[in-house]
C-alpha cells in the first residue's frame, strides 16, 4: 500500500485526484431544510388542486 502523502494528492495508480474528507454535517442540514421545504410544497399544492376541483364540482 502505498501512502499518499504527494502535494498533488493524485492517485500514483489511476491518476485520479483525491478529494479531503469535509465535515457534511452542514451540508446534511441543509438538505434535510430543502427537502421538508419541497414535501410541504408538494403537500400544499396537492391541497390547493383537490380544493380547486372541489370547487368546480359544487
């Protein structure tokens, strides 16, 4: 095994770059925030076509 300690963190096999491991707990947050957004959007607009074909059947 061969340590990758080279100032252009490429892989010595497959030349590929290496990226450093980050802290995702922010980036986890805030895709919780953006998906709870978007099912209560969904949910909203769901509400609004059954109350508007509501309204065309009375």
């Amino acid at each position: 095994m061969t340590i990758l300690d080279r100032m252009d963190s490429c892989c010595p096999e497959c030349n590929l770059f290496l990226l450093p491991a980050q802290d995702i707990s922010q980036q986890l947050r805030a895709d919780e925030r953006f998906l709870r957004f978007a099912i209560i959007a969904i949910v909203l607009v769901l509400i609004l076509f059954a109350y508007m074909y509501y309204l065309n059947l009375v």
